[in-house]
C-alpha cells in the first residue's frame, strides 16, 4: 500500500469518526430530559466551582440576630441556626457534594472494573473466588455496608468516600463480569485469539472498549446514588465534620427544627433531589445514545 493510500484511509477514517460523532450528538441534543438533566448537572457543577464568585456572603459566617429567620430579600433562601446565609451555605455545598459523589464512583470503577474484567474473561477459580466475594458484599443492604465502614474507619471527609465507594464496587464488577462474558463470544475475539494475539492485548484492545458504554451509563447514575450515599451518612454523624459545608450535614443538622425553621432542611433537600434528578435523566440520555437497541 503506498504512502498516499495510507494518508486517504487516516483521513477516511476521520471523516467517519466525525460524521458518527455529528449523528450522536445530534442524537442526544434531541432527548429533551437528557438536556433538562445535563443543565441541572452543569448549573450546580458551576456553583461549586465558581462559589467564591458566586455566593453572596461568607457561608461561615454567623449573625445570631439572624438566626433560623426564613427567606427575605437580603437571604434569599433565609439562614441557618447559626445566622448563616442559606444561598452561599448550599453554593459552596455543590463543590463538596458533587466531590463526594465523583470520588467514590472512581473508587468503584478502578477497583471493581478490573475484578469483572478478569473474572469474566479467565472463569474459572478466579471467577469463582470475585463472584463469592461480590455476593458476600451484596448480602448487605448498601448504606448498611456504607455504615460499617464508616463506622469502622471513623468519621470524615476521606473516610466517606472510601465507605461509598465500597458499596460502588459490587455494581462494577458484576456489570463489567457480565459484558465480558458477552463480548469475548463474539467473532472478532475469537479472530483475534486466532491468530495468537496475548492475553493483555485482548482485554485492552478488544474487550475494554466493547464495554465501556454501560459502564459510563452506569456511572452517571452511580454518581447519584454515591450522593444520596453520602448525604445518608451525614445526616446520620458519619460524614464530614460539622464545621465543613456539605448538603448532608446541612439536613443532619437542621433536623431540630423542622417544625420551626423548615427551610433549614428544605432548601438542602432540595438541592440534593435536584441534582440526582439532573444525573438520572443524564444517564437515560447517555443510554439512550450508546445502546441502538435504545434509540429514537
């Protein structure tokens, strides 16, 4: 084949690449709940990020003489039992709960992935021995098993990602275990174990990127779910400390008075609902997008 044969078929190929990129945004900017839900994703993503800019007070800073007062035009969302402005309080909030979401589903991915990976490639005693294990993991309701393990390594910030995402890890294993199975079936691994490609060049090259769709499907609702997680087990004094800003430590903390000042949980809830509710349509759009079997 000679050099300008080579160049047309780079170039083909990149105009294909491009043209299938095009049909799949094209795709996605017409799922009307995915793009609701990718703005709510992005509006809070921006408040956590820009809240330095964004808030209007300093959110630690208290005013007795305005404690547990409602929503007026200086506090737009009112203040917390200390004084403390709601708007800014939650604004900051954003960067750490979207954090804590983000972080435990990495966890989850990069552990969980690899122990799918093999067992369902090599069978065997290995997928035997990850498979026992997973179950083992999975005979404990969720916050349950995020409970003992926060319970186990104490309260804080770095310890509440560990617990959720320990309970992320099940998830990824049995899902990237079963699209294994499926895809190492398929013509072209057994074409490629033909003609004595190794063991490490299979999974890299023919089996990883065959799977990759439900596993981003999978993590954008994950990182709902490790949210809820977390705001769980703040809410129950097993997340962060009480002095960092964090929507469920907010909700753990308001909880007294409910009845007195609702807005103190109200507005927390709120944003933790808004953001869930902003991820899961995400992730029906992205599933909608990667599976054909799913398109409209």
């Amino acid at each position: 084949m000679t050099i300008n044969a080579l160049e047309l078929t780079r170039t083909q190929k990149i105009m294909f690449s491009t043209q299938v990129l095009r049909k799949a945004l094209r795709r996605f900017t017409r799922h009307r709940p995915a793009m609701v839900g990718l703005s709510i994703v992005c509006l809070f993503v921006i408040a956590g990020i820009f809240a330095h800019a964004l808030a209007p007070y300093d959110p630690d800073k208290a005013d007795f003489a305005l404690a547990r007062q409602g929503p007026s035009a200086a506090h737009w969302l009112g203040n917390d039992e200390l004084g403390r402005d709601m708007l800014s309080r939650l604004i900051f909030g954003a960067r750490l709960s979207l954090l804590v979401g983000l972080i435990p589903v990495s966890i989850g991915l990069f552990i969980g992935v690899p122990l799918g990976l093999l067992a369902g490639y090599f069978g065997g005693g290995l997928d035997m021995f990850v498979m026992r294990l997973i179950d083992i993991m999975l005979a404990f309701p969720g916050i349950l098993l995020a409970i003992m393990v926060s319970a186990f390594l104490g309260p804080g910030l770095f310890n509440l990602m560990i617990s959720v995402g320990v309970v992320s890890i099940p998830v990824y294993t049995r899902l990237a275990r079963g699209s294994t199975l499926a895809v190492k079936e398929e013509q072209f691994v057994e074409a490629a174990r033909s003609i004595g490609s190794s063991h490490l060049r299979m999974l890299r090259l023919h089996i990883l990127p065959n799977i990759i769709a439900p596993l981003v499907i999978q993590s954008s609702l994950q990182v709902a779910a490790a949210i809820l997680s977390a705001a769980a087990l703040g809410f129950l004094g097993l997340g962060v400390p009480p002095n960092v800003t964090e929507w469920g430590t907010m909700l753990q903390k308001g909880r007294t008075y409910i009845f007195s000042a609702i807005h103190i949980v109200m507005f927390p809830g709120f944003a933790i609902m808004f953001v869930v509710l902003g991820l899961n349509l995400l992730g029906d759009g992205l599933r909608d997008l990667l599976d054909p079997r799913m398109s409209r």
